[in-house]
C-alpha cells in the first residue's frame, strides 16, 4: 500500500519535457518542463478564475434575467401592491370621469335647449337602441289614459317629496314678471321673468356652480347643483359672477339679468328647476 502511495507521488512530481518540433526539420521550436501536479494545479486555477468569471457575469450583468428567477424582496412585494391599489384607484377615476363626461354631455344638451320634453327623463340616462316592431308602439286609448294618470301620479309623488326637503322655501331668483310659463307642450321647460338689464339675479338655495359660461343659444349661463338631486339653471345673464366650483348661500348674487344668447326676445331671465333628473313647473315651488 505504501508503495503504490510512492508511485503516485513520484509519477506527480516526475519531470516530463513537453516539446514543440519541426516536422521537416526536426528542430526544437519550443520545449518546457513540466510534471503532472503542475498540469493539475493550472487546470484548478483555470477552473477557478473560469467559474468566477461566470459568476460575475451572471451576478452583475443583464444577462442573468435569462437564467436566474430572482425571488422578490418584501421592499419588491409592497411596491407591487402599491402598484396594484394606485392601478385600481386609475380605474376608479377613470369611470368617474366617463359618467361626469355623460353628464356634461347631457347637460350641454340642457342648456342649448336641445333637449326636447319628450326625451326628458333623467341627465344620467343611458339610451340603448332596442328593434321593436313598429305595430307594438301604438297605444290604445285606454294605454295613453293609464300613461297619463301615471305620469299625474309621479309629479304628485315628486312634489309631495321636494315639499318634505323644504324646497316649498326657495329664494326667488329675481322679481319681475312672468312672460313665459312651463309649458311640456310647447317645449318649454321654464319660466321666464321679464326685468331690468342688470337687475340682480339670486341663487334660491345653496349649492355649487358645475357649469359657467357663454352658450350661443342662451347667452350667458350658469348652473347650480342643490342637494336632494336639485339642479336650477339661469340663462341669458348680462354677466355671471360666480365660476365652476364656487359654494353659494341662498340668496347669493350670482348674475346679472340681461338680454344675451340668440333665443331671447328681451331682458329676462330663463330659468329652469330640475328635480330628480325632471324639469318641474317653478311656480309650483316659488313665489316670483
């Protein structure tokens, strides 16, 4: 056994000569000494520094997305769920925005008078084209009376509730005179007050100012959102005081009467009350 362990050791050690030699001529172009354990030790060293290479490359380079699946950091983890929560709050303010898009849509319709009273059901309403036969619209006299009882029945039921939220108690926008009454027939869902040009035109309760501005129908315009669903619209202002946003108390002065926009005749002022998404008759509501 301690023999064989000799052998092993002098055949490690023993000197070998590793020459390079012309074949033609036979010269020696290149010779070097050397034994099996030096062979070994520069192949461990080449596999080290090759190993350690990779490594690097690996640790510090792009390349080690393609081969090394990263386990993700708690730092890593919550970033993605702040990710996910601030993706879920674009989705939310997303669809805000689209309905608040429908309801100015609605609402500019509103305010150029484009509206007509038998389209008139609700700013939020979503119209969806449905094929029907045209046999199955014809009503029959006792369907247009029934119709017409419930529609009764629903302004009643409305104003019985608006009376409840006080509304009974709304500040007169302006005091003049009554030339035009709500009329659903005639398609005109307002009452309009004749006055002086630059008579003072008054929220009749408190609300926010969602719309402000110049339309070319009715001139100078501006709109209140109430609460219990109430919105009150005040057209053809010589001037408006208020912008989009702004908070107003009851009785606030909020514009001007004037005689702007192409549908007017005269100074007055146009204005609309809407309740639930209904344009209602202002005289049943406040006393001009």
């Amino acid at each position: 056994m301690a023999k064989n362990k000799k052998n092993i050791k002098s055949r490690l050690i023993h000197h070998y000569r590793w020459m390079l030699v012309d074949d033609s001529t036979r010269e020696a172009k290149f010779s070097m000494r050397i034994t099996i354990l030096n062979l070994l030790l520069v192949f461990a060293i080449l596999t080290t520094l090759l190993f350690g290479l990779a490594y690097v490359v690996l640790k510090y380079s792009p390349l080690k997305t393609y081969f090394i699946e990263e386990t993700a950091s708690f730092d890593q983890v919550k970033s993605q769920k702040e990710i996910l929560r601030l993706n879920e709050k674009i989705i939310a303010i997303e669809d805000t925005l689209s309905r608040n898009n429908l309801f100015l849509e609605h609402l500019q319709k509103v305010v150029s008078g484009d509206l007509k009273a038998a389209e008139v059901d609700s700013l939020m309403s979503k119209r969806t084209p449905v094929l029907i036969d045209d046999k199955s619209l014809k009503a029959s006299a006792e369907d247009s009376l029934f119709r017409a009882q419930i529609a009764q029945e629903e302004l009643e039921s409305l104003k019985n509730t608006t009376s409840t939220n006080n509304l009974a108690t709304l500040y007169p926008p302006v005091r003049g005179i009554i030339t035009g009454k709500y009329s659903i027939s005639e398609n005109h869902l307002a009452t309009d007050i004749a006055a002086p040009i630059g008579e003072s035109v008054k929220a009749v309760t408190k609300g926010i100012v969602v719309f402000s501005g110049w339309n070319p129908d009715t001139g100078n315009t501006m709109i209140l959102k109430h609460d219990n669903d109430v919105m009150t619209m005040y057209k053809h202002c010589a001037k408006v005081f208020k912008e989009v946003g702004d908070e107003v108390a009851k009785g606030d002065v909020i514009a001007s009467v004037g005689n702007t926009g192409e549908l007017t005749t005269g100074p007055h002022l146009h204005f609309e009350l809407w309740i639930q998404g209904h344009a209602v008759n202002a005289e049943d509501y406040i006393e001009f």
